[in-house]
C-alpha cells in the first residue's frame, strides 16, 4: 500500500494576546516612571546632651569654630561671622567662610587632625534652611579638581543641639 | 471562456520578532528604572542643592523619613502633621517597629530630613530636637545633589 505523501503543516502560535499584555506593561512603566533628580545625604549624628557630657569628660577638648548666621530681611542670609571677630558679608561669603576654615586648620599644624575641630553653628531662627545648607557645605568641605576635600566634619548648633 | 483556477490566497503576516524584542528591551528597561521606594517623597518640596553631598552607599537598618514645609507641616508615609509637637507618638511607633526589626538602639535609627529650601532653619532645629526627646540621635540632612565642575 502506497502510503500519500503530505506535507507538514506550520505551527502558528497565536501572538495577540502576549503582545497586548506587553504592551498593556509597556505603557503601565511608561506611565508610572518618573525622572528624579539624585539625591545626597549630610551624615551627621547627633549624640545625647547628657551621652554628650560623659564622653567629652574623657577626650581632649576639641578646636571649636564659632560661626554665627544672621539672617536679613524675608529669611535670606546677612553676613556671616567667624569666631566673634571675623565678618563676611558679601555675595562671596560662603567661599570666604571655607578659606577662614582651611587656614584654621592649616594653622593647627596637622591638616589630618581636622577631624577634631568642631564647628558651632549660631543660626538665626528665620534663616532660610538653603543658606543653613550652604554654610554647612562651606565648613565641610570644597570640591578641587573634581575631588571633594573634607574639611570639618563635627558640626553643632548652638543650645546643646549638635550634630 | 475558460476561468483560471483560483489561487489560494495566502495570508500575509509580517515578521513582529523585532518589534517583539524592542517592546521586551523597552520593559526591561522601565522595570530596572522604577523604583517604589519613591512613596517616601514628597513631591512639591524642593531641597536645597549641594556639591559636597554624597548618596547613601548603603540603606540604614532602619531609616524615618520626614518632609518640612516651610510652614512647619510635617509628612511622613503619607500622613500630614501641622505641627512637629504632634509626632510624639509617631516616633515611639516607629521606634518599636524598629525594635522588632533588630534595631534596638533608637540611636542606630537614621533619621533623614527632607526640609525644603525656604523652611526657617528654627523649624528644622524644633524637629530635630522633637526626634532627641525620643532618643533619636542619627540624623541626615537630605539635599539635592549639584553636579560638580
């Protein structure tokens, strides 16, 4: 017996309804994603008054910079002044402020050391946090060549708040 | 007259493996890119930008995450405080769910703060002070990274 010859058939697979679900979370992401801007930390901590008290009755008293922020009119920055003595109060005050800081440090001896300087932050209440923000970035640290070079890395406020 | 024999007539599909592929890269690439986590901001407050601030390397044991407004509201996970006396019991909340996620020290909780550019610096000092009633101790000043030149 002479068995007919037939061709195979070709399986189609039915796509429709994969690609309306792929298109279905296509659009759910598209929808929901959202361009963030990137964000970054200050880390500071902000240890207990009293916790506070009992450590530093076994360290050396730190180098305390005294930095006082008054504010203007409608919240904006003043001038800034520097251990009582020192007072900037131009549109570059904040570089001035980082300089004051780095000759301090410098003037120490050992640059190294600059862990151990503390600044104290004197802040006018109706300040805007953006200038608060500012002279924290001033006395922490500045970016050379691309690099961040740290300056001050304990920072208080004034009333036992400190960082 | 003599008809021709009809032609089967052939249906014509066009090939979708490639546009198959692209809509899966597309996917792929929103699904990377989402991030939920997200919920935790508050949109309509603009921080204050910095060059010298560094992104977290590594996300806190536990972390709270608290918005100010320059009027002194406070939000936190979606909730609405007009006043930063009010988060009391917020705190202690969060620091027993805390305690049952091993972290049992309130100072090993990270607190970061997402105050916006305009909010009076005493407003920030009052919260701060609020979290140190509740033995909060680690704090974060959350601002915008600035690109460096």
């Amino acid at each position: 017996m002479r068995l007919k010859e037939t061709e195979p058939e070709e399986i189609k697979l039915n796509m429709t309804a994969m690609i309306d679900i792929v298109f279905q979370l296509l659009v759910f992401f598209i929808m929901t994603f959202k361009v963030v801007a990137m964000e970054g930390d200050f880390n500071i901590r902000m240890p207990l008054a009293s916790q506070n008290q009992e450590e530093s009755m076994d360290e050396d008293f730190p180098t305390i910079i005294y930095v006082q922020l008054a504010a203007g009119t409608n919240g904006n920055i003043n001038s800034i002044i520097v251990d009582d003595d020192t007072t900037f109060s131009d549109t570059d005050m904040y570089s001035k402020l980082t300089q004051l800081v780095e000759s301090k440090i410098a003037a120490e001896g050992n640059p190294e050391d600059s862990k151990e300087t503390e600044v104290e932050f004197d802040i006018a209440r109706e300040l805007k946090y953006s200038y608060t923000v500012k002279a924290i970035e001033a006395v922490s640290g500045k970016v050379v060549d691309g690099q961040i070079k740290k300056l001050i890395q304990k920072i208080k406020f004034k009333d036992s708040t400190s960082f | 007259m003599k008809f021709t024999k009809h032609q089967r007539v052939e249906i014509l599909e066009g090939d979708l493996t490639p546009m198959i592929d692209m809509t899966f890269q597309l996917i792929a690439f929103f699904m990377l890119l989402i991030n939920f986590s997200e919920v935790d901001r508050a949109e309509e407050i603009t921080l204050p930008s910095s060059v010298l601030a560094v992104a977290p390397e590594v996300r806190p044991d536990y972390q709270i995450i608290l918005n100010l407004e320059p009027s002194g509201k406070v939000k936190f996970e979606g909730q609405e405080f007009d006043q930063i006396d009010m988060l009391g019991p917020i705190f202690r909340k969060e620091i027993s769910a805390a305690a049952r996620e091993d972290v049992t020290n309130p100072g090993d909780i990270a607190v970061i703060i997402r105050s916006h550019e305009d909010t009076p610096t005493g407003l920030v000092q009052d919260l701060i002070a609020k979290c140190q009633e509740e033995s909060l101790e680690s704090f974060s000043l959350r601002v915008k990274e600035q690109v460096r030149r």
